[in-house]
C-alpha cells in the first residue's frame, strides 16, 4: 500500500497522482487534504510519515507547493528518509543509494505529466544496498540516540 497526502498547495497534483496510482493498479490510501481548502502540511505529513514507519505503507508521497515543508516535517518521524526531488536522476538515485521511502514532490513546481514520471521512477527503483548500507546505519545510529 502506498500512503500519499498533499496540503492545499498540492491538492491538485495529489489527485492526478492517486488517479494514475488507480490506472497502474496500486493500492494507496490518501490522507488529505479533501477539498482543496488551506491545511497546514505537518497536519499532512506526519500521518503518511508514521503509516510508512510502522510499515502500514511500504512508501509516500507526499505534496505541497515546493515539497520542501512536507519533507522537513516527515523526517522528523523516526524511519523516515523523505526526499524533495526535481528530476529524474535524483528521484532515481534517493532510491538506489538513500533508500528514501518517501518522495516530496512541488505541485506549484513541477508540471503533472513530469511529476507522474517522477512517481513511476520512485515507484520502480529498487535500493542497492551494498556499500550504502554502512550509511543508512549510520543515520539510523544518529536517530536512535536522539
């Protein structure tokens, strides 16, 4: 299951979004906003960060105007790697070496027909693991201690 959540800066990317996730035949669960009306995101964030965490969802998407507010409130969560992403290689690339679990994306930044590439990319890359590893570890270490 994919969870996705999007404040009013997003809403409209959210809804092609979970539209395209129903045209693939991925089960998700959307956490708001429901109308488009002005939310504050980590009201947003933190749900779908915390059904990543406990494993409800296996990853996120979640949507602002720039993805930046969704991302910093996500990674509060202990488990979280969220990331902002623009372009296909870094969208690409947080998965294989980050093993980020959920992807920020800007809807007053990106256009939607980028931003479906953007999440088929997310969605399709898989974590390399190996030498990364010793580096998720690390970050894992950091947030056990704090």
């Amino acid at each position: 299951m994919i969870a996705i959540g999007s404040d009013h800066g997003g809403y409209e990317l959210a809804q092609k979004i979970c539209k395209h996730l129903e045209e693939k035949g991925l089960e998700y669960k959307y956490f708001g906003t429901y109308n488009g009306e002005k939310v504050d995101y980590p009201d947003i964030a933190l749900p779908v960060a915390k059904s990543v965490s406990c494993g409800e969802a296996e990853k996120g998407f979640l949507i602002c105007g720039t993805g930046i507010g969704m991302s910093i409130a996500a990674n509060k969560v202990k488990g979280i790697r969220a990331a902002v992403c623009t372009d296909h290689f870094s969208t690409k690339f947080t998965r294989l070496h980050n093993d980020t679990n959920i992807l920020c994306l800007g809807g007053r930044v990106l256009g939607d027909l980028f931003a479906l590439e953007l999440v088929d990319i997310f969605l399709e890359t898989e974590y390399e693991g190996g030498r990364h590893q010793a580096r998720l570890d690390k970050i894992k270490q950091i947030e056990d201690e704090n």
